[in-house]
C-alpha cells in the first residue's frame, strides 16, 4: 500500500504540539509518523523548536527539513500570522514566559501601545494597630513596635510578630492591608506565614486565644499553617476554613462572585457561616468555590501550583477568559482596564508569565495577534 499520509498540513503538527489538536489531526499524525523516519526526525525538530518557545516563523534548517519529508508542500510553511488567521491562536516569548492565546471575536486593527511605562507591583502595606494608629510599611522604612504580648518588626519586605511569652487579658487586632499594586508577607505570632496578594486586607489578633487561631480575609492570600492543636480559621465573607497545619490558598476579593479555596498541602475542612451543615472536605490539588449570591458550595480538582504561582513570582493562566485575567492583571498593576468591545472578553488565555514584568510588554505581545486593539492613557487600558 502507498504511503496514503505522505503529505500532511504543517498546522496539525503545529497544533500537536501545542496540544489543541483534535482527535482525528492527532490519529492523521500518528499514521504520518508510522511511515517514514524522515518525519519522525522531522516532528522532532518542529516540537523542540517550539518548546523552546519560537516565536516566529520557523528557523531555515527546519523549513529545509520539511520541504524534504513534504515536498508538495514545501511552500505551505505557516508563518505565525498565517496560523492566527486559520487556527486564531498565537504563542509569544517574553523574557522567559509565554502567552498562548486563544482568540474568538471579531478582528480589529492594531495600534500602538502608549509609551508611559506601568511597572509591576512591589511590597507595600499599611499596618493598622488596634488603636487606630497606622504605619506604611515599604521596602524603604525599618519598623519596631512593642505591643501587649508580641513585638513586631519590619524590614521592607514583610512583617513579623514574635511573641514574648506575656498574656493578655483583652484581645488586640491588628489590621494589614496591601493597596492594589503590593504585596508583603507576614508571620503571625504563632509563626503561621502568610502571603499578601494586591488588593487585600487581613485582620488578626496580635495573640491567638487558647482555644482558636483565627484571621478575617478580604482579598487572596496564601497560608502555611503551623501545626498546633488550636485549630487554625480563616474566615471569608460568610465561609470558614479550618486546618491544624497545612498549606492554602484563599481567594476571596469583594467584588468576585465566588470564593476559593485551594489546598495545596495536608487536609483543610470548608463551612459557611450560615449554613453549617455544607461542608468539603479538601485534599491536596482540589479547590472549593463558593458562590456568595447562591450560597452554594461545591469543589473540583485543580492544578494547586498554577492556582498559587503567583506566590512566587509568575502568573499561570490555564483557559481563562479575557476578562477574567485583565482582573487579575489590574490588581497587580494598579490600572483601570476597560472593554469597548464586550466580544473580546470571551478571548480565552493559557499563559505562564513572569510577575514582574512591566505591563506595557505583556500588553504589547497581546495586541499583536491583531485580535485586539489596546489603548493605556494614564493608568486606563481600553481593549477595543
């Protein structure tokens, strides 16, 4: 028998490798391999190009390389804006992270990006003590502070209580709150660290009483627990996270439907605080979500890692829409972002990209898939 596959369309290898290949491209590619080593040796080429993250067209030795496995198609090398235009997804290199973008609505012309630069997020915070008194903690003041029972200092970066051993009769609150643009991390006096995302506020005893250890959230923030028989509780808008010891992640912002909690390590029980009787138990890689308007409470399997990556120092999106990682995006970076175009919210992302990048990049890179159009005027992004 002939070799009935000899030829096939460089966008299915192209899509195989990006992993968006459906079922029937990926048995056509399976019987392309099978009939010659040529291709094999050539696949393996294309796919270590591409995983080093080749943004662009395909490098001459492997244009060489196909022209020989597929001669009849020699020409049919698909730059990256002909496999925008077929398959609608572009993947960009940017120092280190990528962007692979999924994109469904109406193609726009491209303009280009403002030239103000918006810098990335940096640790900053205000410490509110319980009588009222504030301090603004950044990278540029050292703070030490006496209080009843811990003493308290910061060097910049984070903030850490160290208990001196003297009990209280009355219990003292403490308040951190990280503005949009920040983060910090803290240590309470249990030595429970915490970690502060943008745009969020933790309220918490400066001493755990006897019977509990509990902390008030608004915002997201990443827990390691010290293991001690108090159990140790996060409350959230209405729902209620408990654990002994363990690692967490709650993301529980005020203008977010949902709550989240993600387990990354150990056990942790979910409540609401109206509804007792709706708990889930969390395992390591899955994720509660409770939805505040209907008060229900549900969990899946999640990839723990990506969900708390931003910990330390990368944002991973995996499908997410537009929309939802401009949100995300706009905490970080402190900026307005704005959609005249409501089509383009549904753009779905899979990305893996550094946090500390200036905004203007990631923008960039994002408008040349000639999907969107992107405007920055002052601290405003308007996506058309």
């Amino acid at each position: 028998m002939g070799k009935v596959y000899q030829y096939i369309d460089f966008e299915i290898i192209w899509k195989k490798i990006h992993q968006i290949a459906t079922e029937e491209e990926g048995q056509i590619l399976d019987r392309w391999l099978q009939e010659d080593p040529k291709h094999r040796e050539f696949y393996a080429k294309a796919e270590e190009y591409f995983r080093r993250g080749g943004p662009s067209e395909l490098p001459l030795d492997i244009e060489k390389a196909w022209r020989k496995v597929c001669p009849q198609l020699g020409k049919r090398i698909l730059t990256w804006k002909r496999i925008a235009s077929v398959a609608a997804v572009l993947v960009f290199v940017v120092a280190g992270s990528y962007l692979y973008l999924s994109i469904r609505g109406q193609r726009t012309a491209v303009e280009t990006i403002a030239q103000t630069t918006i810098v990335p997020g940096k640790n900053q915070a205000v410490l509110i003590l319980d009588n009222g008194s504030s301090y603004e903690l950044s990278a540029e003041k050292n703070i030490s502070i006496d209080l009843d029972g811990a003493q308290v200092t910061s060097q910049g970066k984070a903030i850490e209580y160290i208990s001196t051993g003297k009990t209280s009769n009355t219990i003292e609150y403490n308040t951190l709150k990280v503005p949009y643009g920040g983060e910090f991390y803290l240590v309470l006096s249990d030595s429970t660290q915490v970690w502060l995302n943008s745009g969020t506020t933790l309220r918490y005893p400066v001493q755990f009483t006897a019977s509990e250890r509990r902390v008030e959230l608004i915002g997201e923030a990443y827990f390691q627990v010290r293991k001690d028989k108090k159990p140790f509780r996060v409350e959230s808008h209405g729902q209620v996270v408990e654990a002994l010891g363990t690692q967490f992640n709650v993301s529980a912002y005020s203008d977010e439907a949902n709550v989240l909690t993600t387990l990354v390590e150990g056990k942790v029980r979910v409540s609401l605080t109206e509804h007792p009787g709706a708990q889930e138990i969390l395992m390591p890689n899955s994720q509660s979500c409770f939805n505040k308007g209907s008060n229900n409470l549900t969990q899946y399997a999640v990839d723990a890692s990506a969900v708390t990556a931003w910990k330390n120092g990368r944002f991973v999106f995996n499908d997410s829409d537009l929309e939802s990682m401009m949100k995300i995006l706009s905490r970080w970076y402190n900026v307005k972002v704005v959609f005249a175009n409501e089509k383009l919210k549904l753009v779905r992302f899979t990305g893996d990209i550094r946090r500390y990048e200036n905004l203007n990049t990631l923008l960039s890179f994002i408008e040349k898939t000639n999907e969107v159009k992107i405007r920055v005027e002052g601290q405003t992004v308007t996506i058309e």
